[in-house]
C-alpha cells in the first residue's frame, strides 16, 4: 500500500497560484523525499540544533519598515526575502537579449528558460535541506546571457532578508562564448534570528566565462544553509570570488563540476569570524572530465569564541585524464578562544594526472610584527588591521573588482572590531 504523503500548505498555495505542471512535480517529488531524509551531517561541524529544517518559507512580502538599499549598477536587480524592489537594466543589453530578473518574473514571461534548469539539477535531495529547497523554493534571480554575448560592466544582485525564513534561488545561464561578472551581496535586515536556504545554480556552456563575486554579510542572529553550484561545459571558465563573514551559524558549500574537456575553475575565498560563530565552509572541485584544471586559495581570520571549518575538496574521476588540480588554504587567528579545522582531501582515481596537491596551515599573529607596528605608534587595532590586510593581499591582488576588493578590507575591520 503506497505511502500517504503529509499535507503541505505551501504546495496548496503554489497550485492555487498555477505554477506551471513541471515545478510542482520537482517540488512534490522533493517533499516527499524529505520524510525519509536526515540532516547533512559535514565533517566536525553539528547543525542538529539550528533548526535549518524548520525553516517555513513567508510571503516575500515588502519589509513593514523602510529599507534603504540602492546599486550604483547600470544593470542590477535587488530583491526582499526574493521578491523583487528594484530592477534596471542596460537597454543596449536587453536588445542583446540580456536577462536580469526576479525568478517569479522569469516564470510567468521565460518559462521556456526555466524548465531544463530550476530545481532540476541542483540539490538533488540526498539530504533533508537539500529536498526542502526544492519543496519551498520561493522568488530569486535569473541572469540569462545569450551565445556570444560579452558583457564588459559587473552586473549587480543583492539580496536583502530578513523578518521571514527565506528560501531564494539564483539561477545562472550562459550561452556558448558569453562572458560576464556577477557581483552579488547578501545581507539582512534587522536583528532577526531568521532561517536562510538560499542557493545559487550556475550553467556555463561552451567557451563561456562567469566572474561570480559574492559578499556574504547576514546579520549575528541568522542561520543559513548556502550552497551554490557551477556545471561547465567544453572549454567553458569559472571565477569564484567568495568572502564569507556573517550569520551566527553557516552551512556553505561552493561546487564545480567540470563536466566536460577543457573546463577550468579558479576559487578565491575569504572566511571571517568572529563573536560566537560557528562557519562551515566547503569547496569542491569535481573533475568529471579529461583536461580540465582547478585552482583553490582560501584564507581566514578567526578572533573572538568563534569556530570554523574550512574543507578542500578535489575530485578526479577515474577516466579523467591529465587534469590538473592545486588547493592552498591558511588561516590566521587573532585570539586564544577561537578555533578552525582545515581539512584537504585529494580523492585522485586517474593515474595519469598532470598535477594534484594541497597545503594548509592555521597560526597566530607574529607577536615581534604586531610589536613594531605598535612601536611606531599605531594603535593595537590599527595594527592587526595592517597584519590582516597584509595577509588576505594574495587573494585581494587578484580580484579585479575594486568594490568587492573594499568590500572584503571593510569586513576584515569590522571582524577585529567586534
């Protein structure tokens, strides 16, 4: 006798809006895989009690009190808890063909674009949250670029929450050889311990490249689940620029599946905690197909009780020939309470292998630095300040976005300060 699903409203709530047949079948199929799965359970890190999975998604409803968040962007696109308030774009883009808009939107004018992509791919549910982001996926961004269509200026998403759990997804789509810069910030609104399962989905085709830049900068009280996931095609080129440094207690996982030969990705991440909380971060470099190449530097600055775990992970799949691959990931720590695990894993199942390898380090501030530092009269602060900054350069030297660039120095200072 087959198994009676439970009731969900919010399914009711989204026939009775008419969603198109397809996305109610992948959210119920997702709903009902969610009976029988557990919680995700990453190395050193328990997430049994954040509550993740009681996380109801709201009504994307404007926020009862002003919100003042603007893009000095030509094309950008700004949403509250997923539902759009802003959106502007280049017209010389948008006769490109050119798509930059709310996910609900895409639904209603771009089903066609939609279909072979929105929670179909990502989060296939072999773990709770996983099935419960495809069950209540609610509003987000979609940018379309169309074959051959290279955009020189950034493009701008931010993605304000707060007041209501949320559960926003950002899907990328690329054409064969288009080539664009996605800058995204995410942040919250207010004091509120809200609940976050927001995703973001990229597909590169052909010789295409994605610059993704994102800011992570959720308020003390927030718990959130992130993952985010790249699939390249032939040739096709990835740019992660990561700077993780908000929320109370933070599940991320940034995924690159190298589908096919030729494919590249490069990750740049920054980590900052501070206070009491408690990040997980995870970057993944799957290498599905010959010839393609992966590059990782990750670095983070602790202080305060707060704890971190930082996973490297490389994959080559037997069959995968002459891939190359190189993971780096340091970490400086700024007080005695504060914690990180670095974890590197090199899983290699091809014996023909162009380059493979990883190294990790966590240590202290150099006390006979800070000490000349401060011998020259700057202040205690102000010099660790300086230290950080002179130990996140590496990655800062490589960003080409002097916005992310600042973005990043300004919450390395506030991380001290706090």
């Amino acid at each position: 006798m087959a198994e009676t699903l439970v009731h969900n409203p919010y399914l009711t709530r989204c026939r009775e809006k008419g969603e198109p047949a397809w996305l109610l079948e992948r959210r119920e199929d997702a709903w009902q895989a969610s009976q029988s799965l557990a919680l995700p359970r990453p190395e050193k890190t328990a997430i049994d009690r954040w509550g993740l999975e009681q996380a109801l998604p709201g009504h994307a409803a404007a926020p009862q009190t002003a919100v003042e968040v603007r893009s000095d962007a030509g094309t950008h696109l700004i949403t509250w808890n997923g539902a759009v308030q802003s959106a502007q774009i280049d017209p010389a883009l948008a006769e490109l063909g050119v798509l930059l808009i709310g996910i609900d939107q895409a639904m209603g004018q771009h089903p066609e674009l939609l279909e072979p992509y929105l929670a179909s791919h990502i989060l296939a549910p072999d773990h709770l949250l996983a099935a419960l982001h495809r069950t209540y996926l609610q509003g987000g961004h979609l940018l379309y670029v169309p074959a051959g269509v290279e955009i020189d200026t950034p493009l701008e998403i931010i993605s304000a929450l707060g007041q209501e759990d949320a559960y926003p997804h950002t899907l990328v789509v690329l054409e064969r050889q288009a080539k664009v810069t996605l800058v995204m910030t995410e942040l919250s609104i207010g004091s509120s311990a809200i609940r976050v399962n927001s995703a973001f989905e990229a597909f590169l085709g052909e010789g295409s490249f994605l610059r993704y830049a994102t800011v992570q900068k959720l308020g003390a009280e927030v718990r959130a689940f992130q993952p985010r996931l790249a699939h390249l095609a032939r040739d096709a080129r990835m740019e992660w620029i990561v700077a993780q440094a908000g929320g109370g207690r933070v599940l991320t996982t940034n995924q690159t599946l190298l589908e096919e030969e030729g494919a590249s990705a490069e990750s740049y991440a920054v980590f900052l905690g501070a206070g009491d909380q408690v990040l997980d971060f995870q970057t993944k470099m799957n290498h599905w197909a010959s010839h393609t190449s992966s590059d990782m530097d990750s670095k983070g600055v602790m202080t305060g009780r707060a704890k971190a775990v930082y996973t490297g992970f490389t994959e080559i799949k037997k069959g995968a020939h002459g891939c190359a691959s190189w993971q780096k990931e340091k970490t400086l720590m700024l007080s005695d309470e504060c914690r990180v695990d670095l974890i590197p894993a090199l899983w290699i199942y091809d014996d023909d292998v162009q380059k493979a390898g990883h190294a990790a380090a966590a240590g202290r501030v150099n006390p006979e630095q800070l000490y000349y530092l401060m011998s020259r009269g700057i202040r205690e602060k102000d010099a660790l300040l300086l230290l950080v900054t002179g130990f996140l350069a590496t990655i800062l030297d490589r960003i080409p976005l002097a916005d992310v660039r600042d973005a990043i120095s300004e919450l390395a200072a506030e991380t001290i300060a706090r």
